[in-house]
C-alpha cells in the first residue's frame, strides 16, 4: 500500500516537473517568436513610414521617439501593478520607494538615457537611407562594440569562439558594404537618401547601444530593482532628452504644424513597436538563451531581405551582399556559442 502511494507521489513530481519544462520551453519560443515579429516590423515598417511619398508634412521622427518612450513607461508601470498583485496601494508604495526615495539610483539612468535616445533617433536617420536589409545586417555591429565595451568596463574574458566570431562578424559587414557599379545604380534608383549618412548612423547607433547596454548591464548588478522599475526609470529621462531634442531641432515644425504632423496608422505601428522593442528582449533574456536570440537574429535578417526585395522593392541583393550576410549570421551563432566541457567518466 505504502509502495502505491510513493509510486503515485513520484508520478505526480514527474508529472509537475514535466509541465513546468513544457510551459518554459513555449515562454523561450513564444518570447523568441515575438522578438522576430517585433524586429522585423520594425524595421519594414520605419522605413516604409519614412520613405513613403505622401501629401503634406511627414511625421517628425524625434516627436516619434519621445512618444514611444512614454508608451514604453505606460507599460512597465502596468507590469509593476502587475507584480504587486493589481494593488494601487502597493503600486503606489513601489514606485515611491524605488524611485522617489532613491534619488541617486535613479539619477544614475540619466547617461544610458541619453544615449538611448540618441541612438533611436539615428536609426531613424539610418532607416531613411538605408535599405531595410542592410540596415539589418550593419546593425549586427553592435555585437562587436557591446564585446568590447563588456571587455573594457565589465571586465569579461571573451573565449576563442567569440573572438573568432567578432573577426568573422566584421568581415561579414564590410563585404555587405563593398561598393559595387550595380548595387550603386540600384541604390541611386530606387532610394533618395545617401549611403554614406546611413552607414555613419548606423555606426554611431551601434557603439551607442554597446556602451548604454553594458552601462545598464552594470547598473542592474549593482542593485536589486526590477527591470521594469528600471526601464521606468529610462522612459523618463528618456522622455526630457527627447522633448529637450524635438524643440531645439523641430520647433519651428512643430508651432506651424503640430506635435502629431502627419501622424498615421503606420506611424503609430512603428511607435508601438518601438516601444514594445526593450520589453520583448528583457523577456527574451529572462526565458532564452544566446544561441536562441542569434537564430532570432538571422531569421531577422532573412525576413527582412526577403521582404526589402519583393515588397518595399527597394532593394536588389548581389552576391557579395549574400556572402557578407552569410558570415554575419554565422558570427551571429558564434558568438553565443558555449562549448560545454565534457564531464568526466562516472567510476564503478
């Protein structure tokens, strides 16, 4: 009888265990699968937004940051209700306590802020001359220049695989950004903007991201506040930079044509997205792992190739574009590559 009970008892473990494997497992794909809609739709839609020929004034793009920055508020305040079990009170007690009674913790978010902000603008800038697939592949710089900043402030100690990744990574780009008669003519033909202006947005945006994504990351091992208090915190200084940004560059714009000029449903696509952009990788990292988010990654780019070719129809792949994405993607895996060491032989 006892016999029956513990056997009934370890099934019920196994059962539990078994569920909550299977119930992670779809949080890691679904967290994934989000993070592939969210940075190709992105992507497709800012520069589809940016270089569609309208009637009237087109939508400012620093008034675009500022907006998104204070959606993305809206929802990590909503998170943090959530986690305080959907009570005002202790809502209220949260943000008082980690925010309002923590003055210098909160000030310190000030500098990856700025930068942030910055860096959403550019993109901005990039996706106005940039094709959506090249735009992507550059963009996987940041790999390289989050490395280094980890090296240099974190004091991380890369492995071969990564280091060999970050060379393959750079071949990869520049053989994507090799100048060729036909790509150029394409480039003339089917896009207004510069190559150049681009290319140097991009770059910027990158090291950008990896000094303000190590900073952040150094932050949030300094201290025990939530990621959502946190991303709070980022939205709001976030939001000062970018209006300080909207009326010294666009306030003549703005008094003659509105804060929302030719705001559309698009526009609002691209805003949304933006700001669902910092919760969908927190969650990606909460539930997934590198090699996971680098498949994410290149499906990313595949999509957004595909895409650019047959939809937007502003871009014309060659074979040393392919080539250069091939290698991208590949450093891409490389780099979150963790060769596990092999266990030793169990003794009789």
């Amino acid at each position: 009888m006892e016999n029956n009970e513990e056997e009934d008892v370890l099934q019920n473990d196994i059962t539990t265990e078994s569920q909550s494997q299977e119930m992670s497992t779809n949080l890691k794909y679904l967290s994934l699968g989000i993070l592939v809609f969210q940075t190709t739709s992105l992507v497709l839609t800012m520069r589809y937004s940016r270089t569609l020929k309208e009637e009237g004034p087109r939508y400012l793009s620093s008034t675009a940051v500022v907006v998104a920055e204070l959606l993305k508020i809206m929802a990590c305040i909503l998170l943090v209700y959530k986690d305080s079990k959907c009570n005002f009170r202790a809502l209220n007690r949260v943000l008082h306590d980690e925010i309002l009674n923590k003055p210098m913790e909160t000030l310190k978010l000030a500098i990856p802020s700025g930068i942030y902000t910055l860096q959403n603008n550019l993109l901005y800038v990039a996706l106005s001359n940039l094709d959506a697939a090249t735009y992507q592949v550059t963009y996987q710089l940041k790999i390289l220049t989050t490395a280094l900043f980890s090296v240099s402030m974190l004091s991380k100690k890369l492995g071969i695989y990564q280091w060999l990744s970050l060379v393959i990574l750079m071949t990869g780009v520049a053989f994507v950004q090799w100048p060729s008669d036909s790509q150029a003519t394409t480039t003339k033909e089917l896009s207004a903007g510069s190559q150049f202006v681009g290319l140097m947005a991009v770059l910027i945006a990158c090291f950008s991201s990896g000094f303000a994504g190590v900073y952040f990351e150094k932050i949030l091992k300094e201290t025990k506040q939530s990621v959502w208090i946190r991303n709070i915190q980022l939205g709001f200084f976030g939001s000062i930079f970018g209006l300080m940004g909207v009326y010294i560059y666009d306030g003549g714009l703005i008094s003659k044509n509105g804060f929302f000029q030719g705001y559309n449903k698009l526009t609002w696509i691209v805003v949304v997205l933006q700001a669902l952009g910092g919760l969908v990788i927190a969650a990606v990292i909460k539930y997934a792992d590198n090699i996971l988010k680098g498949f994410a990654t290149s499906l990313s780019i595949i999509l957004s190739t595909l895409i650019s070719y047959f939809w937007l129809q502003d871009f014309v792949p060659t074979s040393v574009f392919f080539f250069g994405a091939i290698l991208v993607i590949a450093a891409t895996f490389l780099y979150g590559y963790d060769p596990k060491p092999a266990g030793n032989p169990i003794k009789a």
